[in-house]
C-alpha cells in the first residue's frame, strides 16, 4: 500500500487503460519481493524454542507452590493487627479487612468500606468480589512499603547472655541503587540489605555474633550511656568502622554485579552483531540501544548510594 496505495487510487477514480498491466506486474513482483523478505527473516529458532514443556511445568509447579504457602496469610494478618485493621474470617484463606482502629492516617489501598481477600486461586477466579492476595497485589506491596518507611524498629538495644561481658553494634545497611524503571537495574543489583556486627575495637564479628530472637533479652540502655567514654568515644567510633565494613562489602557486591551485567548485556550486543552479519533484520538502533543501557547502568551501579537502615546496641553480660 505505501508504495502503490497512490497509483491504485487514481486507477479507481479514472478507470484503467493499458498501463494497468504494468501495474499489476510491478506490484505482483513487490509481493513476491516482501514474501521473500519476510520469509527469510522469520526467527526459526524463536519458533522451534516458543514453549518448552519441561520448562514451563517447572514455572507452573513454583505456581501452585507459592499459592498454597500460607506464609502470605501469616505475614499479612500479623501486619493487619500491628496497624489496627480489624479482620473478620469468612473462610479458609478468606477474610475482610476494615479500617477500624487504625494506628496511621491511611492504610494504602483499604478502602473505608474494607475489601475482601482470599489466598484461594480457584475462589478469586469464580468470585469478581474477591480480591485475589499475593505478594504482589497493591495491599501487600502497599503496607510493606508503609513498614519499611516508616521510622518504628530502626534502632533498638538488647541484652545478651554470653561468656563474656561485651558490647556489639549490629547495623543494617542497604545498597539502594538509583535508576529509570526501564533499565531494570534490579536484574543485576536489587536493593541489597547488608548486616555488619562489631565490637568495641571496631572488628567485623558478623560471622561470630549470630544470637537468635529467643537470646536476645530486653533491658535498660541507661547504664550504658551513663559512662560518657561509651557515649561520646565507642559507640560513634562503632559506627563508623561499621559503615567502613559495609562499603568493603558494598563494592564487591557492585564488581560482582557489574559482571553479571557486562556478561548478560555485552553477550547480547556480540550476539546481534553475529547476526547481523547474516540477516540484515537486525538494526544499528537494536545495538546502539543495548550499548547505551550498558554505559547508564555501568554509572549507576557505580553511584549506588549505601543507607543505613537499622542500628541495635547488643551488651553482652556473663550469665549467672
């Protein structure tokens, strides 16, 4: 049509005279050109690989694994009741949640009227009504990132009964790189928490203090900070070769990344140069665009920044 559209209207508006036999010619001999082209750059390799069997019962069996982990249920109803939202059971893995009591000004996505949920698959399809809840339903991505915003949890202080008297900085850094959403710079270096414990000479210990929820104890910091030495001198000094650590580990994650990513993004490139050499289907702008993703996502892995997240105090006393 782009290149006989014009010629064949005017046919239409004027009639046809001998010199429609050629354009019949010429247009049939451009079909049978673009049939060509097209059939010679088909992708028989995408074609013969469209769907693989084995690979996508795997898929389907993490599927149906994940829907029926109720470990989304456990965490969701634990977060409901943390924030004041009133649940009512309806059924198994089906309930109503209603801003009732509410700990914040708004929960995300809970309308006042509450909405209905279900981890049910089969329940979620028969039922419009039902929300269908999984991990990344707006609810559940919602009320994590209202937890993780807000500033409850980020430092604490607990007692621990040990060998010995001693006092340990256990710190949480995150690697959170920046970037545009379309350069997906979470394939290679997601938002990467960092856990780093030392001591009062400033030594990585990570590996060796490792006390469970159940040795952990609550207790006064006050005796703590009473001694000023402790106060003003150790703990600043604490933190600092906590931060120190995490960078030394920061970067490694970075180089290791930025591997991943020179071998995934510059494999591509050489590929579609390969191909190119044989099938002129494949365009300098294909290549140009996975050159210029590789440069920003180089610089920005390079630039990602290092946060700290969560600090807790752990005094170490000799048990009784």
């Amino acid at each position: 049509m782009n290149e006989f559209g014009t010629k064949l209207a005017t046919f239409f508006a004027k009639g046809t005279d001998k010199s429609f036999d050629v354009f019949i010619r010429k247009a049939r001999a451009a079909h049978e050109r673009v049939a060509l082209e097209l059939a010679q750059g088909q992708d028989r390799l995408l074609q013969m690989n469209s769907c693989r069997a084995e690979m996508a019962g795997a898929i389907i069996e993490q599927i149906q694994a994940l829907d029926e982990d109720a470990g989304l249920d456990d965490f969701m109803l634990r977060l409901f009741d943390h924030y004041g939202v009133h649940v009512e059971e309806l059924a198994a893995r089906t309930f109503l949640a209603v801003p009732a009591a509410l700990k914040t000004e708004v929960f995300p996505e809970l309308p006042e009227a509450g909405i209905t949920l279900t981890s049910d698959r089969q329940k979620a399809l028969r039922r419009e009504d039902i929300g269908f809840l999984t991990w990344d339903h707006p609810i559940v991505t919602g009320a994590i990132d209202l937890l993780l915003g807000s500033g409850e949890g980020n430092s604490s202080f607990a007692t621990w009964e040990g060998a010995k008297q001693a006092i340990f900085l256990e710190t949480i850094f995150v690697i959170e790189p920046v970037a545009p959403q379309s350069l997906h710079l979470d394939r290679f270096l997601p938002a990467t928490p960092l856990r780093i414990v030392v001591d009062t000479t400033g030594k990585n210990v990570s590996a060796d203090v490792l006390p469970t929820a159940a040795d952990l104890k609550a207790g006064s910091i006050f005796p703590l900070l009473d001694n000023g030495r402790i106060k003003a001198k150790v703990l600043p000094a604490m933190l600092t070769k906590s931060r120190v650590h995490a960078e030394e580990r920061s970067g490694l994650l970075v180089a290791q990344a930025q591997q991943k990513m020179q071998a995934t993004l510059g494999g591509e490139i050489e590929r579609l140069r390969d191909l190119q050499k044989v099938n002129d289907h494949i365009r300098d702008e294909e290549i140009l665009l996975l050159q210029s993703q590789l440069e920003e996502l180089t610089t920005r892995m390079a630039e990602a920044p290092l946060r700290l997240d969560a600090v807790r105090l752990i005094w170490q006393t000799p048990a009784p």
